[in-house]
C-alpha cells in the first residue's frame, strides 16, 4: 500500500522556522521525483520545490529560493522541506507528492497545515 506520511505542520510566528517531513511506503522511492506543494485558502494548489532521484536536481518555486530547502534521504524514504524567514503569505496547506521518473504515476500526501501568524 503505497502511503505518504507528512508531518512539522503547525503554528509559528512570523520570521520562525519549520521542518516538513514526508515519509514514504509502498514504492521504491529513489526512482521517484518528490516535490512539495502548497495551496493556500481559496486559491490553487501551487509547486514549491521538488528534488529528483538525483540529488543535483532541484528546482524553486522562485519566491521562496532563498528561505526553503528541499532535500531527501533515500535510505529513510524521506523528503524535507526546511523552511525559514516564514511569512503569513506562507500559510497554507503543504503536500507531498511522489511522480515516477519514468512512467510519471503520482501519489499525494493528505497534507500539514502550515500557519504564520501573530
């Protein structure tokens, strides 16, 4: 059964900091992209950042180049996503997804609620 766990989410004041964890199951994560995701109330969902199964492969959303990192740990069939300099404009809900490098089957996490706020 194939699942994506996140996890970090939650509530921080402007200029904090969190760490969004994705854990992975039910496929051989080093052969997928990962990517995160956001989709802040009333608007789309949007990419953030991805990592490919190489790990010189990272592309940003370009607002947050300089405030989020993305990275993975194959052996932990994990992905993270470090974020800093927080702002309300970040609030929003984070996904996860997995895309296969090849044939491009995808799973989605169900989320973790970021907020940014006084």
């Amino acid at each position: 059964q194939v699942q994506l766990v996140e996890s970090g989410g939650g509530l921080v004041q402007p200029g904090g900091s969190l760490r969004l964890s994705c854990v992975a199951s039910g496929f051989t994560f080093s052969t997928y992209v990962m990517s995160w995701y956001r989709q802040a109330p009333g608007k789309e969902r949007e990419l953030v950042a991805s990592i490919g199964s190489i790990i010189s492969s990272i592309n940003y959303r370009d607002p947050v180049k300089r405030r989020f990192t993305i990275s993975r740990d194959n052996g932990k069939n994990a992905v993270y996503l470090q974020m800093d300099s927080l702002r309300p404009a970040h609030t929003a809900v984070y996904y996860c997804k997995a895309v296969h490098v090849r044939n491009k089957v995808d799973y989605w996490g169900q989320g973790t609620q970021v907020t940014v706020s006084d």
